[in-house]
C-alpha cells in the first residue's frame, strides 16, 4: 500500500495530486464527475480584494495541443469567497485542502487579499505570472526585484503555506526562485500559460478579444519539466508542478524532475476522469518500482 | 451530474448536414430537463480536444436523443462514431427552460435550435403545465433547415408555423414573421403567453426585444463556445443585468429581460 | 498572378517561404522530394570557425506536437563549408538563397566565422539561441547587453544581410529586438525552439544525453505568432518567423503578426511536400483576399 | 530519392507481431539497393508525428515488401493501413551492401534483421556476383523471430544455418555460435569471405569483432531511431573512424573496421 501524502510547504496533501487554478472553479462544480478522495488539493480560481469581471469575449481559442486563453480572471472579490465559497466548498467537499489562488494590482492588493484570507483556506498561492490581465498578474512576476518585494508583503501578511506560481518565459528560473525563497515563500508553483497568441486568418483580427493569452495543455509539458527540473536544482522549496499532465506519465516526469505534486489542469475539461488515473497511475508505478512512498519519487532521477 | 460512459445506440444522417445521434445513458436521460446540455468527449480527435456541448433534442427510456449540424472540426469528428462505439457524455448541465408555462408557449427555433424545443413540447403537451396552447415556430435558410417538424405535429396540439428565408416551406421571410402576427393576435385577444427560443443569435435578439416590448416572459437559449461546461472556466460568458455571466450554468437559458446585447 | 517577392533586410527571396536552419542540412539533400521552385531561402545548418562534433546520443525525442532535440550544432568548420558545402549547393540548387547561420563560443569566435563568409553565402543568420551547447548558442542571447555587443562585433566584421534569431523564452522580446536594432542587425528570425526535457520514467533518466534539450513543431506556434506580434510592434526590422509551421494557415498568422517571411522547420521532417503546400496556400490566400503581393499581407491586421 | 504517394499493395500478419507490408512504388522500387531504406509517414499518427525508417525485404515489379515487428507507436499505427490506402514512402535513402563479394558471402541476421539480406541475398544470387557460396545465418528469441527462411531456401543455393535462444530452432544458442564453426572450417579451408550483418547492436557488435578479428570484409547495417532519413538533422548517430556519422547517409551499413563501439 503506497503512502500518497506528500506536505508541500505546510500544505498537507493526501495525494499528490491536486487541481490547478483556474480549471477547477471554486472546487465543488465538477463534483459527480471527479473522485474526490484521489485528490490532494483544490486551487481555486484567482481572487483578489474586488471583483473582477475579466476579459471581453471570445476567450478562449482550442488550438493543436491544448488551448488558449485569454479569461482575464473574472471572479468574486475576497468578501464573498470568504463568506459563501469557502463555507459551501467545506460543506460539499470534505478532506481535501483549499488553496486560495490570489492577485492584485497593487504590492498592497496582493497583501490585503492574503491578509483577508486569515486561516480559512489551507494555502495561499500568488500569481503572478497571468499573461492576460494588464494590470497586476505577471508585472509582479517579469523582475526577481518586484517580485522578492511583492512575495515579501504577501508572506508579512498570511502565516498560511505560500506558494508562487511563476511565469515560464524567461531565460533562467533561477533568479526568480531565489527571489522567492528570499522573500519567505514555502513552495512554487511552476508553470503558468505560455504567452500566446492566435489569429484567424479570414477575417484578419487575433482570435482572442484580449489579442493575447496564455498556451496550456498537452503540448507544453516538455518546456514544463525543464523548469521544475532546473527549479528543483537550484533550490529546497518543495514544488507543485503543472503545465501539460494528461495522464500518469506526465505527472511522474514532474515528480522525478523533482516536484513534490503536480496540478491537472487543461487536461480535466476534456477528461475529469485524468485526476483518477494520474492518481492511480502514480500508484501503481510505485509498487512496480518498488517506492512505498512517492515522497521517494521526488527528484529521484538516475544521472551520468 | 455525472460524466456517463455512454453507448451509442443510433447514429443518423438526416439531411444537409444534419445528423441524429441516440446514445444509452440511463442516469442522463434520468435527470435532464427541456433546454439543458450535455458535454461530449469526441473519439476521433486528439487526446487534448476539448468537449462539445449540445442541447438535449429528446430523453426517453434511458436514452438520450442529439440533434446536430457539422459545423466544424469537432461535430465532423463527432460524425465518425458509430453504433455500439462508447462515449463520455458528461451531464446533465447548465439551466433549462421553464416547465410550465402562464398562458400560450411559444416556441420559436431558428435551425437545430430547435432540438431543445421538441423536447420542451413534449413535456408541456404531457404535463399540460402551458395554460394555453403550445405553438411553434420555426425558421431556416430552405425547407432543409427546418427539422424535425414530423415529430412537433406527431407530438397532438402543436400548431406548427414556418418560414424560410427562400420561401422554401412556410413563409418567405424571418421566423419572426409569423410569431409577429401571432403576437399582434394574441394581444387583440388579451392572452397571455411566454416565448421560448433557441437559434442563431440575431434571431436570439429579435425575439428577447419581442418579449420585452410586450411584457411578456421571454426564455432565451444561447449558443456559446465552451470549454468546462460546468462553470468552472469562465470563457462561455453571455452579458446580463447581473454582469459576465455563464451560458454553461447560469444559462444556457436565460430570462430575456436579463440579457444585454452589445 | 501574385508577387511573390520579399525582402528580408537585403536579402531577396523569390518567395517568403524558407527552410529553417537545423532542419535543412546544407540545402541540397532534399533534393527530388522539394519543390524548390517555391523555397524563398535556404537557411543552412550552424556554422562555427571549427568542426564540431555535437552532443552524445541520444539527441532527439518524439513528444506529442513536435520534437524534444538536443544535436548540439554538429557540424563542419566554416573553411569546409565554403570550400565544398557552398559550391556544391550553388552547383545543386540554383537561384535559391543560401543563408549561413553562425555561432561561436565568444565574440570573436562570431565575428571571424562572420569574416570569413565574405560576400560567398547571400545573407548570415547569427544564432544566439541555441538551447543545446554549453559554450556560445543561447548564453550569447539571454542578455540584451551581451546580446548587442556580439551583434555589433559581427555586424563590423560582414557587409552581407545580418538575421538574429532569438530565443522564445524572455518576458519580453522587446529589449532584445532593441539590442540588435542598435547593433546594426538588418532582420530578426523568431523564434528558436523552447528549452524543454524528456525524462524516461521506467529507467529514471532523461530521455536526452543532454539532459535537456529544444521542443519544435506544431505545438509552438501560438507562442512563436506572439513573440513575432510583439518584436513587429517594437521594431521596423523585417522578421523571418519559424516555430510550428505545418501549413499555409500557420504561415499567413506569422505574415499578418507582422513577419515579412517565413521558415518551415520541423514540419519538413514529416513532410518535405509542406514547403510547397505553404506556398501554394500563401498565392491562393493572396488571391481569395485581393492581395497584389505578399507584402501586402505582412502586419495586416485589422485590430480594433 | 522521392517522396512517392505510393499504393499500399497487401498488408500480412506474418506471425508473434511481424508483418509484411507491400506498396506500389515504381520509382522507388527501380533504384532502390539491398540495405538501403525508405522513410515511411504513418498515417493514423498524429500530423505532427515522425516518419518511420524501414530497409527493404524485396523490391520487383514496381512494388518493394517491408518486413517490419511491432515494437512501439509507430509500427503499431503503421498496422492499420489497409490495402488501396496511400503512404508516404520516401527514398530510396542511406548506403546500403555492396552487390559483390570477394569470396564466401557469410549473411548473419537477428529478428527482422534478416530484411535486408533477403534481398541482398536474392541479387547476389541472381548476379552471381560472389565469388563463393552464399550463406544464411539467422538467429532470434525463439523459432517465431526465424523470419523468411523459407523465402532464402526458395532462392535456391543459399545455405542456412539457425539459431535460437530456446533451442526451439536450429542450434541452441546465439547465431555467432554456427558463425563461428563456420569461420573456423573456412580458416582451415583458408577460403576468403565477406559478412554481411543486420540485427540487435550486441549481435552486431559481435560480428563486426569477428569480421575485424579475421581480417575479414564486413558490412554492418545499424539500427537507429532517426529524424529526416536524410542527413538534414543528425539526430542518428553512429561513432566511426571518422568521428559522428549519420546512419542516415554515411550509413546504414557501415563498414566493420570503421565502426566505433562505446
């Protein structure tokens, strides 16, 4: 019988398996069609201090590999993720930790969000790497400077787990991981969307109303397992990696890449089923290989 | 809401594209009510594809009935399946129609937007909920584009009224056409009625401001691109009086007052 | 009859479809199964003062999408290349182009392979981006000061048309389009592949003798009509646009996003005909849009 | 070399995973040499999916015949092409045997490997042109990776000689054991010969020890996943004596004493 607990940063999870921000709602809406007991945790979709209503339609474009998306993080502000999310989340939902995924538009956005937060969520994750908001989003997240700084008021402001979600366009993850570990962050989240864009052809304007979005899916889990895997090098925070996991396969590459969990997203509108067989996958593959815990799979890479 | 391992049953080209597609999904059939959806995994394409969503034509004896054009790259793929094939249809979803109606129903439906409406005479005429007649109206490009009216008239006690753009069957014209002399009659005889419809959105629009201008209760289907289909996405969003809303939970049916159009 | 013609910074192509470098050879190997009528350039493979033996197998993986690759530049000297490569090409394949892409493992190392090229190659494409070598390739290209002082001691060393091509994975490509603009680059060519890795979960270890390697192919092409969107918007220097071109449709995206032309890259391997179908699709587009000339087509887009 | 839109002809379980696989290819089927190879697109792969890399059992009459095992995705997919369906074959590519031998030609093939020596064995009986008897030494797993031996025998004067591991053919044991009884009676008879291998590296290793231990000719065809089949990308590596060759095109039959094993 594997041991499937894995503690990320604080953040005690059953599985190692959890949902990523953004693809699962506020963590009940997919209830009747996932299995809730093979999922470590919900990161819910983003929040800040107000509501947001997001980008002009249309937003999203299905592309070869996965999908663009330029939502813009519409959602309800603090107040009423805190006063009916949370508390139907907890009613509907037992035994599996909640992540707030925050952001703002102001260092102070971002700390009063977590602040709010107080310890009614299990864990706080910072984005600050979303393509498709102009305003706050990846500004934070372009400058290991900024972002040290806005990591830094977050972590003042909330004793809960935190965790970083960090963009992937960038030349080396190091010093943005440095940034982080600096400023008092207790895990990562790599990666967000890849910037991307679509146009269509016929009628000559980009797909997306906000021109711009974010790639996912199936095609940049490659570019994904780099980044963990040299984030995983060049620090001890525990990481939750995302970014193209369709299947068990993808998820233990993170893992031996060194991720501590990994997050299903785009993969779960096509199939909610892949929470399950990521799960039992990762499973199995530790009893064939002989791991009792898949804390042993963690950066458990054979090299030269 | 269940993600059904369903069967497919029937699968059937019924004309100028248009196809039928019956698959046995017992819990399904179960549970949905006039003007919800279903979100299917399409086999023939790539694992990453997204799902498809359609609009419940029919739900009888542990079967679901589809009513579909191909349209593009997924309802194509979606024509590859066969008899006996499995396939994930996740549902039921988003919010139907009413299923009672004050007064005369009027369905009106432009092209396959009339699937969801068969469904919703169906239950009316068995319930008897509609205080009054249930009528529809129907409209398409040519004759071929009107579907399914064999099984409306076989349905008893559904006046059926078309139009077509080339004058094909029914009237020359818009579907509007025959609802507006419906409408001017029934206010000559101080009826009460409710408006449902379903189709292409500027046919969509022209009935919402009917409904308005009237006073009348409107029950408005809208047609989105979707991702989820189950709200967790964000990117199927219809403009209402209560902000960015979702056709895939808020809707797909909305109360006409609450729309706005851009 | 649509004008085909592009120029890119000086270079004169006969058509705005190109073959990329890496996956082209030395231009003539695909001879009998490529319409060279309808190839606007050659792009040769990288080019360095010395031979070079490349990296260890093994050096590729399938993923779904594309292509993991690590090669690492094998390849001859420049005094080899211009000895026998360049004649024979010329003796081969006439009227096509023919563009060097250099590198080198220091400043100097560029601008004497630069030199050395005089006036025998049509244009020279420097590559400061290359994920898969150690010394030189992408260190030259992660920042923009570097990156403009190896531009510029090329740029002193050759008259002839000088492409950059530049790495994908920046916050923004906007400094670096700068740094070669100041440089005296007369092109830049967008995108190279995306750092990416493969790992083998059965034996734990990566699928690569590199460790790490480049991801191309379809996959890439919403990230790569980005970067060309956002280089186009920063720069009057024409753009040679690559990264998951695989059709017409994928071509006239990078031409509307701004590229003046086009190369064709991974798709080539699956499909030497693609070249063709890339043209071909390009002239009828032109024709069903009342475009006189395909430079029409280059940043027309109508946005709102 | 062309990319010729060929026909496929038949497609033929041949038994424990190994099929035979027949398409019109005129162009293709005139030029082509034994241990050379074609480029293959899949079609039920993906559109972004490599090409597969195949040597040639026979060529004639305007068809050539690959004998090929399922051993992954692609091979599986190639499985489901049917007769009358189209295929991308490209080539012919690489260097293949040379169509002469200064003595005995001595054929060592492991599994599939025996592909190519068919058809080399088939020319250099036809043409005469070696200088001694040839032979057949064919080893595999079991009887079932014993393939074509009956198409050797049928070539007449072609002299075979098995192996399996299980014994449930030939002689118990590794092909390099009649090999070597062979080499030794062939010293003694000071006869001179050539080999020509094809199979699993280690098998090819072993031989090609042999063939530079005796001072011999040898010709070994190496097996590597490639990219382009044309010599564009150098993703198929082999280390020679003259430094990183592209099985490609330098190759895929080396020669014995230029190979660089690690």
């Amino acid at each position: 019988m594997t041991d499937t607990k894995v503690n990320l940063g604080g953040l005690e999870m059953p599985t190692p398996v959890a949902a990523a921000s953004g693809t699962f709602g506020y963590g009940f809406e997919y209830l009747g069609a996932v299995d809730y007991s093979k999922l470590g945790a919900v990161t819910a979709k983003g929040i800040r201090t107000e509501p947001w209503p997001g980008n002009a339609m249309p937003r999203h474009c299905e592309v070869p590999g996965g999908l663009v998306n330029a939502i813009g993080l519409q959602g309800t502000g603090v107040d009423h993720f805190l006063e009916y999310t949370v508390p139907w989340y907890r009613q509907q939902v037992a035994g599996v930790p909640l992540v707030a995924n925050i952001w703002g538009a102001s260092v102070e956005g971002y700390a009063e969000v977590a602040a709010k937060m107080g310890d009614s969520v299990d864990a706080i994750e910072m984005n600050v790497s979303c393509p498709n908001v102009k305003a706050g989003g990846h500004t934070f997240g372009q400058d290991p400077a900024v972002l040290g700084e806005v990591v830094a008021a977050v972590r003042k402001a909330t004793r809960l787990p935190l965790l970083v979600k960090l963009a992937p366009n960038v030349p080396s993850i190091v010093p943005y991981v440095k940034a982080c570990e600096d400023a008092g962050a207790d895990a990562l989240s790599l990666i967000n969307t890849i910037p991307a864009m679509v146009i269509d052809i016929e009628r000559r304007v980009p797909v997306l109303a906000n021109v711009t979005g974010g790639l996912s899916g199936r095609g940049i889990h490659p570019a994904a397992v780099k980044l963990v895997y040299d984030a995983h090098r060049a620090t001890k925070l525990p990481i939750l990696a995302m970014g193209g996991v369709y299947g068990a396969k993808d998820a233990i590459e993170f893992l031996l890449a060194g991720a501590t969990a990994v997050a299903v997203g785009t993969a779960t509108f096509t199939n909610p089923g892949v929470i399950a067989e990521v799960y039992d996958g990762i499973v199995t593959y530790c009893e064939r290989q002989g791991f009792a815990s898949v804390r042993d799979l963690v950066g458990a890479l054979k090299e030269g | 809401m269940t993600d059904e391992k369903s069967t497919v049953v029937s699968h059937e080209e019924i004309g100028s594209g248009y196809r039928r597609l019956v698959v046995e999904a017992p819990a399904l059939a179960e549970a949905v009510t006039p003007g919800q959806f279903v979100h299917v995994r399409v086999p023939a394409l790539e694992a990453s594809a997204l799902r498809r969503p359609f609009s419940v034509f029919d739900a009888e004896g542990g079967r679901i009935t589809i009513l579909y054009k191909e349209v593009g790259r997924g309802t194509a793929a979606l024509g590859q399946v066969r008899p006996g094939d499995a396939l994930n249809v996740m549902g039921p979803l988003g919010r139907g129609f009413p299923e009672k109606c004050d007064g005369a129903a009027l369905l009106v439906g432009g092209g396959y937007g009339v699937a969801p409406l068969y469904f919703l005479a169906k239950r009316l005429v068995a319930s008897g909920a509609a205080a009054g007649p249930v009528k529809l109206f129907a409209g398409g490009r040519t004759k071929a584009d009107l579907l399914a009216i064999d099984r409306f008239e076989a349905l008893g006690g559904v006046e059926v009224r078309l139009a077509t753009n080339d004058g094909s069957a029914g009237v020359k014209g818009l579907v509007t056409d025959p609802l507006d002399d419906e409408l001017i009659s029934l206010r000559n005889a101080g009826s009460r009625f409710e408006i449902f419809a379903c189709g292409p959105d500027p046919m969509l629009r022209a009935v919402a401001m009917r409904a308005t201008g009237t006073g009348a209760k409107g029950w408005i289907s809208m047609d989105r691109h979707m991702i989820c289909g189950v709200g967790v996405c964000y990117a199927c969003i219809q403009k209402t009086v209560r902000g960015n809303s979702r056709c895939c939970v808020e809707g797909p049916v909305f109360a006409a007052e609450d729309l706005v159009w851009d």
